[in-house]
C-alpha cells in the first residue's frame, strides 16, 4: 500500500470524525470561556443581559463553527489560504473606504446584526497563507533572500493597513506572529538577528536624539514614553488606566476579594472593565490564585496544541497549528504584560474572556482549523 492510500484510507469519513476531535482541548476552550461568563456577569454588577447572555450566544456560535471546520478536509482550507488572505485583506480596505468609527479608531464594519472587525480576521488568514507558501516552498530554499522576501511582504501588507485605522497592538501581533511563523518554518536566524539589531538600534537613535536638532520624534511623544515608564507622573491623566490597574491587581492579595466584591470595577475606577482590562477584574475578585489558575488554563491549551502539531507528518497541518497557537500565546501574553505595566496600552482583548464578538469568533474559527488538522492527520 503506498503512503498516499494508507493516508486517504486512515482519514476518518462521515460521523467518525466527531471521534477523532480533541476533546480535552476543546473542554480547555469552554472552561476558559465560562470563567469569561463569569467575570461578564460580575463587572455588569449582577446582570446577565448586559455583557454575559450576548457572549455565551457568540461562544456557542463560535464552538459550533469551529465543528463544522473540523469536519472539512485539511486539504481544503491549505487550498483556500490564498483565497482566505484575500479576502481578508479586502475587508481591510471595505473598513478604510466605509468602515464604522468608535473611540478615535476606524476598525469595523457594520454587518447590522454585528460588528466585524477585519484585523482580527486577518490573524488567522496570515497564519494560513504562510503555512500553505511553506508547505509549498522546497525547506533547501526557505532561507534564501529571494524566498524571505515574499512571506516578508504577505505579512507587512496587513500590517501598513491595520496601522492606518490605527490599530498598533493588532500590528504588533501580526508582525510577531508571522515572525515567528518563519522561524518555525526553517528561515535562518540570521535574518531575526539582524532585524532585532536594527530594531535595538533604532530605539537607541530615538533615545539619543531627544533634545537635538534632529529629534526624531515629537516632545509629547516623548512624554508618553516617559509616563510609559513612570504613570506616577501623570496619575490623573495618561497614567491613570495602568495606575487603576496596578491598583486593583495589588487589592486583590492571594485569593482575592471574592466574586463581585472588587471595589476598582464595581465603583468604576477600572477603565475598560469588560474588554482589556477584565484580567484585572478577575485578579481583584479571584486573587493570586485565580489569575494563576487562568494562566495554567491558557497553558494547557498551548501544550495540547504544540502536541497536536508535533505528531502531525503534514507540514501545512503542523506549521498552521504552531501558528495559531503562538498567535494565541500572543493575545494573553501582550494583554497580561499590558495591563500589568510591562507594556503600553496598545487595545489587545483577553481571549475568550474579554467581551467581544469578532475576537471571539475569529478565535474558535482558528481552533477550527487546528481541530480539523488534528481530524485529517496521517495515522
């Protein structure tokens, strides 16, 4: 029996597939979820319509999508990456042209029923036509200039249009993650080396030009990087979310203040209770333990994932999988650095805990896919 008919004929047909899903990864993902529910309902102050009854909804949807992804060949999404790319990249361009402004920022399209919101979209797509260039390119050419340059202008692409709305913290994602990306795809590192040198190099210019005839930046610019490092400076006015923050997470001690008890989100002292900073909802309420206890969730998740991806012999399966779960890594990673200080505030949801209707979505489509690479795999 040749490889390609042990391979077709070990795919899973019809309802077996259900079967073959992860399911302890897709139980991690409504655990983290209902601990998002839970968060919603208290920081609403006890009501279930406001915040919490509207993502249990967008959950649902969103867990039955990533199903029905599932179920479709792998080989069918490697083949509609490009398309997929595209697609999203058009939506870029339909939120420049007719796209819904809120809080200084033109970043959705208005659907009527919802608010899509292309960047988050685009995550994913990234991660997919990346996966499929390199699954496609031969490994003895990955490294080579000519090579690099590509997936370099499939991943800045989105990048340039995202920063237009302005969105810095998707268009820090999207650069990390196709980063890395590339790494995992075999890219010498050489070509991180060099680019992490300039990147050092440039902040130092930044640095070192302050007070010169040819500062590189404008002295309220400056001022932001300084109330950056110390909010102290500025308590009342740009320091105040990390100041509020910071509060809150040091309130909450080792086990918290108990469930609806915290006194930063319920007297609204807490900006963006619900969407970015609701880590430290939960930090307040839930203490040392509960913030660890979700961190530990989010680590499992990525330690399913990796798993999957290292027993997976498809290189478009296993590179997309690592992609999205690096993709995932960053979207706690640089929300829990932002809202404890370790970061600006650059807007980057919590996922699957953070109120949100296209984060979440777009989120479980991309679990989709790594459930479907795990459905489809050679066995």
């Amino acid at each position: 029996m040749s490889y390609l008919e042990y391979t077709v004929k070990s795919v899973p047909s019809g309802p077996r597939k259900i079967l073959y899903l992860n399911w302890p990864l897709a139980l991690l993902l409504a655990t983290v979820a209902s601990a998002g529910f839970l968060m919603l309902y208290s920081v609403a102050g006890g009501v279930l319509s406001t915040w919490a009854e509207p993502q249990m909804k967008r959950f649902a949807l969103g867990f039955a999508a990533m199903l029905a992804v599932a179920m479709v060949p792998i080989w069918f999404w490697r083949n509609m990456s490009l398309l997929a790319y595209l697609v999203s990249l058009a939506l870029l361009v339909a939120v420049a042209l007719v796209g819904v402004e809120g809080k200084g920022a033109q970043r959705w399209i208005d659907l009527g029923f919802m608010r899509l919101q292309p960047s988050e979209m685009v995550k994913i797509t990234t991660v997919m036509v990346l996966a499929a260039y390199y699954d496609w390119l031969p490994v003895s050419r990955v490294s080579r200039p000519v090579w690099v340059l590509m997936p370099v202008a499939l991943i800045l692409t989105p990048v340039a249009m995202v920063l237009r709305q302005p969105d810095l913290g998707t268009s820090i994602l999207l650069i990390v993650g196709g980063g890395a990306m590339m790494f995992l795809a075999g890219v010498h590192w050489a070509y991180f080396a060099t680019v992490i040198a300039l990147g050092l190099a440039a902040i130092y210019a930044v640095f070192a030009s302050r007070g010169t005839d040819w500062q590189l930046l404008e002295n309220y610019q400056f001022r932001r990087i300084d109330t950056f490092l110390n909010p102290e400076m500025d308590p009342l006015g740009a320091g105040y979310h990390i100041t509020q923050s910071k509060i809150a997470l040091g309130s909450g001690g080792w086990t918290g203040r108990g469930f609806m008890q915290g006194t930063q989100s319920r007297l609204n002292f807490l900006p963006e209770k619900h969407t970015d900073f609701i880590f430290v909802t939960l930090a307040e309420e839930f203490g040392f333990v509960g913030a660890l206890s979700l961190l530990g969730l989010y680590a499992l998740i990525l330690v399913f994932s990796i798993a999957m991806a290292l027993n997976n012999r498809d290189r478009f399966s296993a590179l997309l999988t690592l992609g999205i779960a690096v993709t995932f890594f960053l979207f706690f990673a640089v929300n829990m650095a932002m809202v404890t200080g370790l970061m600006p505030v650059v807007g980057v949801p919590l996922p699957l805990v953070s109120y949100g209707g296209s984060a979440m979505l777009v989120l479980m489509l991309g679990f989709g896919l790594v459930q479907s690479a795990h459905v489809h795999k050679p066995r």
